[in-house]
C-alpha cells in the first residue's frame, strides 16, 4: 500500500467498496473510542424479532438493536400473506416491551411514503424530521416514540387462540432472516422507485508502512441518495484538513453515482459545525438521545444547484 506515497507523508486513504473485516473493525473501533472518551461508551445489544411459520422457517420479522437507552429499528417485513392481520402489531409490540424491560428512553425508526409511516403513527411514533427526494420522487421520514411516558392501553392481538406464525427473539448480530427482510423491502420498494442497487463506500486512513486502519469513513448508496454512516479520525490527525479531504471525495463519489444528496446523523457532542461548515443543514433532532444529549440529522443536496 506504500507505493508510490510521497516523502514526508504520514497519512493518506483509499477507496474501496470490500473493506476487510478488520478494517471495518479498526474504522467502527476508532468511533467508539471517542465516543468512549466524550463520556458514551458503546452498549450496543441486538433485538430482533423473527417470525417463523409451523416448519420453523423465518418468513418475516424485525431486526434493530438498543443503545444509548433507545431501540433503533432497522427493519420490519412481512410476506404479503400476512399483512393485515397484525402480525406487524405483535412484532412491534414484543420490540417495544424487550426496549421497555431494558430500560429504553424511546424507539427510533426511518420509513419512506411508500412505505408504512400511517402504520407507525397508529402504533403512536411521530415524524421528526423528513428528507426529500430520498430516494427521488420520495420522501424519507425519520419517526420516534417516547417511552418514558405512561403506556397507551392497548387491543388483544388479532387470532390470538390460532395464530398463523410464530414469533422468536434473537440478539444475534448476524441472522438469516436479515437479507431475507432485505430483500422484501427491496421487493416492496421497487414498483416505486425501479430495480436499486446498494453500493458501500469506504474511505480507510492508515500511516504510511502500517496496514490497520486508524480512521475513515464508511457509507452507504442507495434510492440515489448517500448516507454516511461513520466517520472518524483520531485526535492527532484533526486539524488538518484531512477531514475536510475525506468529505469531498465522499461527495465526488455521490456525484459520480448521480446521488441526489448526502445525508448523516451526529451527535450534539460530536461534529454538527464541522458538518454545517461543509455546505450540511439540519433537517430533524432528537431529543435526549443519548440521555442529556441530542442526536442530529443533517443533509446537503447535490442537485437544484444546491452546493
């Protein structure tokens, strides 16, 4: 990786979309560190909730995972056959009860026009914050529920006597029912949006001679919209520009994608002004997440000659 790497040069980064899991690893690692240091450290647990049909198969569920005292849901699916039945009901219902029993402020979650924002608000979540155009022609909302106040009264479960599936539990970071609950949605996404194609993007720092990561950035495409997902530097390395460095090749390979826009997520004791002094505005905030604290959502357009 040395080659070529000019006199002096301490660090530089690459591009690549299959990081080693490693990399990934010294990348996600080096967030958590500072976070660690700001006062947060790391307590990420896995919830997700399968729903198997008589034969044990997983056929639909939801996939999320608490942190920082809130469930953040990633995925929720079901096969045609069982919509409107409430079985999404029963799979929200046993998230929400495991995220009250572990102590959780609220629950978060992200759904598009096209898909089940109607859903969520009967079940009480409401919209913080919305991007346009994400993907285009669409509208992605970002919707929470407090759980801090008095639980609603809620309906016995439809079929209650004779259920049509069964529902599990699992914390394991790793399951079969994710790409399946991928690829429903994917399937469900697209008579709306066409066929879409996820691609990721990582940005590796290493020092020259030295082959773990010591910083980056890792991101998303998808609906023709970038999300960065993390990025970090160490301390010694801020200052600098390199930063600055990584955001704009972010953004060239959004542009080069055709992205619509990029959009990310920061916390209140984290890097919104560096954020905002690279074109970003804020579109939604949570409160109290974690607790005493803020997590904000930012976004720049890349496209209606927005910079």
């Amino acid at each position: 990786m040395t080659t070529g790497v000019p006199p002096g040069v301490t660090h530089w980064f690459d591009l690549t979309s299959e990081p080693s899991a490693e990399e990934e690893k010294a990348a996600r690692d080096a967030l958590w560190e500072a976070n660690t240091a700001a006062g947060h450290p790391r307590d990420r647990q896995g919830l997700s909730v399968l729903l198997r049909d008589a034969d044990g198969t997983v056929v639909g569920g939801l996939i999320g995972a608490t942190g920082w005292g809130w469930l953040y849901i990633e995925n929720l699916a079901l096969p045609p056959a069982l919509r409107g039945a409430g079985w999404g009901r029963k799979l929200m219902r046993a998230a929400e009860d495991e995220a009250r029993r572990r102590g959780c402020t609220g629950i978060r979650l992200d759904t598009y026009t096209f898909q089940a924002r109607g859903f969520y608000e009967r079940l009480g979540f409401g919209v913080v914050g919305q991007i346009e155009d994400c993907p285009p022609g669409a509208t992605r909302f970002t919707m929470t529920k407090r759980l801090d106040a008095p639980e609603p009264v809620t309906t016995p479960w439809p079929d209650a006597a004779a259920p049509r599936a069964t529902i599990t539990q699992t914390a394991a970071p790793a399951d079969s029912v994710i790409p399946m609950l991928q690829a429903g949605l994917a399937a469900q996404a697209e008579p709306h949006t066409g066929p879409q194609r996820t691609e990721t993007l990582n940005l590796v720092v290493r020092a020259p001679g030295e082959a773990a990561p010591c910083g980056g950035l890792h991101a998303r495409i998808s609906f023709g919209w970038m999300f960065i997902a993390l990025f970090h530097l160490p301390e010694h390395l801020r200052g600098q520009g390199l930063g600055r460095v990584l955001m704009a090749r972010a953004e060239e390979v959004a542009r080069s994608r055709g992205c619509a826009g990029i959009w990310l997520d920061t916390f209140s004791f984290q890097a919104r002004p560096f954020y905002e002094s690279l074109g970003y505005r804020l579109f939604a905030t949570v409160e109290g997440f974690p607790p005493g604290h803020s997590r904000h959502y930012l976004m720049k357009r890349l496209t209606d000659g927005e910079a």
